[in-house]
C-alpha cells in the first residue's frame, strides 16, 4: 500500500531523525550545499515566472520544484531537520549535542550552497556587472528586473518590515518565521505518508507553494535574497541582513518545525510498546510489533 499510516509515519520521522544525526560533516556540507542552491534557483524562476506573467501566484506554484528535488535525492534541508532531529532526540535515537551539530552544519551548508548560487545570479542578472538592475525602471530587460525585485526584496525585508520597527520588527520575524516552517516541515511528512515518487512530489507541492504565496520568512530562501540583494548593490549591509532576518527567523523557523510538527505529531502518534504488549510473553508477537512499530 502507498499509503503509510500516521503511527509509522511518525517511526519514519525518528528513523529519518536519527540517521541524520550520524551523516558526516562531509555529506552534510555537500548536501546542505545541493539544498540551497537548488532552492537560490527556484526563488530565481519563481521571481521571472511572476515578473513575467504579472501573476506571482504561478511563481510560488512552480517554486516547489526545489523542494521536491531535496526530498527525493535525500538532501540536507536544515529547516526540516529542525522537526526531524528533536523527534529523534526525544525517542532516544539521538542526542541533542548531535542535533545540534547538525542544524549546525546544514545551515552553514545551505547559506554556502545559496552564496554560490547567489554570485553566480549576480553575475548574469547584471551581464557581469555591464548592467544596472536600476534600469529596470526604465523598461530594462527581464534580468534587470529580477535584479531589482530581489533589490527591492532585499530592502524590504531587513530594513522597512523589521530594522524600522525595532523589537516589535525582531519579533514579527521569529513569527513570520514560525508559520513558513511550519508549513514547510508539514510538506516534509506529508512526503514521508507517501512510498512513490508522483505521491511524494504532490503531497510536498501545496504547503510549500502555500509558504511562498504568503510571504512568509524561511531561512535558506532568506539566505539567497539577502546574500544576493548585497550583492546586486541594494546598499543593505550584510550584518544587517543577519541580525534582523538570518538570526530571528531562524530561532522562528525552529520553533515552527520543532512544536508545531515534531512536537504534535510525536505526541499523538507515536505508540510506546508496552501499550501494545500482552502482560503475557508472547515472542512471536514481539517480534511482529517490533518490526512493525521500528523496534523503538
């Protein structure tokens, strides 16, 4: 059966979790790194889909394809991880000193991976510096005006939505940050319910085209904009960038994954096993609900 029931969805998930928690420093970089770039990508196709139909909406729709690929190749997404690893944490799989070593590198795999690919879009958005995204303004070519939308993104959410209001601005982050992971880990576990490649992809597609229709703040898509707008000249010094986006909407993404779907979900699902187990020993049937409930 394709279908795969909520109590070993959530055996998946710890499976998932613990695992992770083992990949070398090495794969995590590397795949961290496939993961932002792949995602620095899809933000770029979804802002010329947008731009160029006068209709964002089909932008965020296709956007998802990014995430389909890091779910199916077995990437390192750290905005997922933030559900997956405590699960592990918590069922005794893992600990938190290696989830944290994790979360720890696939940031810094992911914000690698979408440098790269932010430099690279800088380069060709301006014909290596031969172009001003300004000119956009004056009916320039569509790259100039994907270099001024990601300017103006960039503009926008550091310095109007949250350095202008100060606390209030820092806090709105962490929210913004909260509701975009957790629609995203929920495209994560609605991936895991399925076992084939066309359920996964569609079961993903709709929470993360739902993230990235309403504006909300996910830390690697976050990481291309705010690299890339700095470089295109939008004048907003990194540090900024870090302090007011990178930082708050990372502990928001955290929170999001972490309670709203690690947290529910591990709660209500997950079946300990002396519930399950006659007072009576019966190995055969131990054996059964062992292989059937991951041997936790």
């Amino acid at each position: 059966m394709d279908y795969v029931l909520p109590n070993e969805l959530v055996d998946g998930m710890i499976g998932a979790g613990g695992k992770k928690a083992t990949v070398s420093v090495k794969d995590l970089l590397l795949r961290g790194f496939y993961s932002g770039a792949i995602l620095g990508l899809a933000v770029i196709l979804a802002l010329t889909v947008g731009l160029t139909s006068k209709n964002p909406w089909l932008g965020s729709f296709l956007f998802p394809f990014g995430f389909a690929s890091i779910v199916l190749f077995g990437m390192e997404l750290v905005t997922g991880n933030f559900a997956l690893l405590p699960m592990a944490t918590w069922a005794g799989k893992t600990t938190w000193k290696a989830t944290w070593r994790n979360w720890a590198w696939v940031w810094f795999g992911n914000w690698i991976g979408t440098a790269v690919a932010a430099g690279l879009m800088a380069i060709s958005l301006t014909s290596g510096g031969t172009v001003d995204p300004a000119s956009a303004a004056d009916g320039g070519g569509m790259w100039q005006q994907v270099a001024a939308k990601i300017i103006a993104l960039n503009k926008a959410n550091v310095i109007v939505k949250y350095e202008n209001l100060a606390g209030l601005g820092f806090f709105l982050a962490i929210v913004r940050g909260v509701i975009a992971n957790w629609l995203v880990c929920l495209g994560v576990t609605m991936a895991l319910v399925s076992k084939s490649v066309p359920g996964k992809i569609l079961a993903c597609w709709l929470p993360i085209t739902a993230f990235q229709s309403m504006g909300m703040e996910h830390i690697v898509v976050n990481q291309f904009l705010h690299t890339a707008g700095p470089l295109l000249g939008s004048g907003v010094p990194f540090w900024k960038c870090i302090f007011w986006n990178f930082f708050p909407v990372t502990i928001g993404n955290i929170i999001g994954g972490m309670v709203f779907i690690g947290m529910l979900f591990y709660s209500t699902h997950r079946t300990k096993m002396e519930n399950v187990l006659p007072p009576e020993h019966d190995e055969k049937l131990e054996r059964e609900l062992a292989a059937e409930l991951g041997a936790r």
